[in-house]
C-alpha cells in the first residue's frame, strides 16, 4: 500500500512540474519568430541612433570649426568682410597677444553692466579667450574677394523637412530645452548647410550660452552673406568688447545702432564700451537716447542717474532719482538717495 501511494506522489509530482514546462515550451516555440524578430528590431534602431547620433556631432564640428581644405577663407577675407560691414579701414597694428584679456577694475564694476536691465547684460569676461586672432587691423596685402557660399536650391520634400525642423526647434527653444534645440538646429543645417535663419538661430544660441568663440565662426559666415545683419554685427562687437578689442567692437556696434537705431540694446553696447574706455560722457549722452526710447524703464534711469554722480552732476542726479519714483514710487534706492542729497 505504501509503494502505491509513492509511486501516486510522484506522478503527482511529475504532472505538477512538467506541465506548465510543457505549456511554456509550447508557447516560445509559437512565439519565438516574434520574439527575434523584436530583439532584432531593438538592436537596429540602437544601432541607427548611435549612428545618426554620430553624424551630427561630425557635422556640429565640420559647421563649426570647418577644415583648411573645406573652405577658401583666410583671415585677410574674414577681415574684409568685418571692414566692408563696418565701412572703415583702420591702419592701427593690433595686440597680437594670445592670452586671456582681462578688463580694468572699472569694467568689472560697471554700473552700466550692473542695470543693464531689458535684455542688455554683457556675458563675463573673465573665462573667455577669444578671438585667437584679431580681425581689427589693417590689410597689408591685396587678397581676393572671398567666396560665399550660396544658397543650395532644395526639392519640395527637403524645403518641408527644414520647415517642420524650424517648427520643433522654436519649440524646444520654447521649452527651454537647448541641448535639443542645437541638435535640432544641427539636424537641418546637415540637410542645407547654406541655410542662413538656422545659422543665424545657432550662433545666437552659443551666443547667449556664452561659447563665444563657436558663435564668432558662424556670425562671420552670417556677415558674408547679409553684412548689413545688425544683430550679427552687434553680437561680434560684444565678442570683441569682452575680448578687450574696444576699438573694433565700437565700430560695429555703431554699425549696428546705424542699421536699427531703436534699439535699447544696441545702445546700451555702446554705453559699456564709453563707459570701459573712460568716456562717461559719451555714455550719459547714449543713455540719454536710450531714455527717450523706454523713458519709463528704472533701471535705465538708475543708470544714467548714477552716471551723472560719477561726474559730480548732483542736479540731473537727483532729477533721474525723482523720476525713479515717478514710476517706481516703491524703489528703495532712489529713496536712499534723495534722503542722502537733502541731509
């Protein structure tokens, strides 16, 4: 009886344990050309991603820093071009110097830069080594005229991708995403490495971002196709202004204010340079248009108020001071101010 009932246990045991097996089997045996068929698929599109991820980062390099055999320009075009925009040739020899500038004391407690206010703060210098050369000198050879590349004509089907690439770019730009936003940017110049808005839209990211000897190489492309693109002039003047380069960042900014006068910003610019050269003057007359441009802006005011105390003018001080309050009833410091002039 008990050999009965063993030989019972294992049977038991053996359907217990044999047949999910034999079900599972059964079931990879039906399920197994979908299964490879999923791992395959996986392991492609892996593989493409890398790829493709690959590419843009060649081809990030290959528009950014483009090989000597891949482009005619030498240094005495790119300075062409920065002379035909600025509309002077200057005969002064340039400081050849390959290390880091550095600004005056002055500079780094600039009141301009401290209001800038709306838009017109200025990056810090203090890490930025650029340009390597200088484009502020004269030309003392005849070279040729540089060779633009032109725009490539592009079918339907590429002009609807790089439309629908501008679409989710702006969008990313939107969300803040700038690491998508510059691939995005990169995916569509690798369909029209001629197309100027997504140049322009990549050297104003690394502007902003501060990489701004990435953005030098692309504002000159961007100035050898349009030399009157007054954000591009005014952006390589604020280059070489934090560079040290006051002279040639004058110029273009000026360059730039002539071409869109209105501009608070472009104005602004200019300020900093008078203000870094020891022309307060010449700042306050700036700041002065700038306040007929936003005359209700206190930072603006605030600026050109404490201008004012720089050349011991109390009077137009205390008036900036006073329309401080007109606007910004609440601003504590013009309060302070006015308190301090009428003890």
């Amino acid at each position: 009886m008990e050999k009965y009932w063993t030989y019972l246990w294992l049977l038991l045991t053996c359907i217990i344990i044999l047949v999910p097996l034999t079900f599972l089997f059964l079931w990879c045996i039906k399920h197994l050309k979908k299964i490879c068929i999923t791992t395959f698929t996986l392991l492609q599109d892996k593989y493409h991603k890398t790829q493709i991820k690959k590419e843009l980062q060649e081809k990030k390099e290959s528009i950014i820093n483009p090989k000597a055999d891949d482009t005619a320009h030498t240094d005495e075009d790119y300075q062409e071009v920065i002379e035909a925009a600025i509309g002077e040739n200057e005969s002064s020899e340039p400081d050849t110097s390959t290390q880091v500038l550095s600004f005056p004391d002055k500079r780094k407690n600039s009141t301009v830069e401290n209001r800038a206010g709306e838009g017109g703060s200025i990056p810090n210098s203090s890490t930025s080594s650029l340009p390597e050369e200088p484009l502020h000198h004269a030309a003392t050879k005849e070279t040729a005229e540089p060779t633009v590349a032109q725009p490539s004509f592009l079918n339907e089907k590429t002009k609807k991708q790089l439309d629908r690439i501008s679409v989710e770019a702006n969008f990313l730009k939107n969300e803040g995403k700038f690491e998508e936003y510059e691939k995005k940017i990169i995916e569509g110049l690798a369909l029209d490495p001629t197309n100027l808005e997504l140049t322009k839209m990549l050297a104003d990211l690394y502007f902003t971002l501060g990489s701004h000897k990435k953005a030098l190489s692309l504002l000159k492309k961007i100035i050898e196709r349009d030399p009157e693109d007054h954000k591009s002039l005014r952006q390589i003047g604020e280059i070489y202004f934090i560079n040290g380069d006051n002279q040639t960042a004058e110029l273009l900014v000026e360059k730039a204010i002539n071409l869109k006068p209105d501009s608070p910003k472009y104005n602004l610019s200019l300020v900093e340079i008078y203000y870094n050269t020891d022309r307060v003057n010449d700042a306050i007359a700036c700041m002065e248009k700038i306040i007929k441009l936003r005359p209700a802006n206190t930072n603006y005011l605030l600026t050109l108020a404490e201008l004012y105390e720089e050349i011991n003018d109390i009077t137009n001080a205390k008036k900036h001071y006073f329309n401080i309050l007109e606007f910004e009833p609440s601003n504590e410091k013009a309060k302070k101010k006015l308190k301090q002039y009428s003890e």
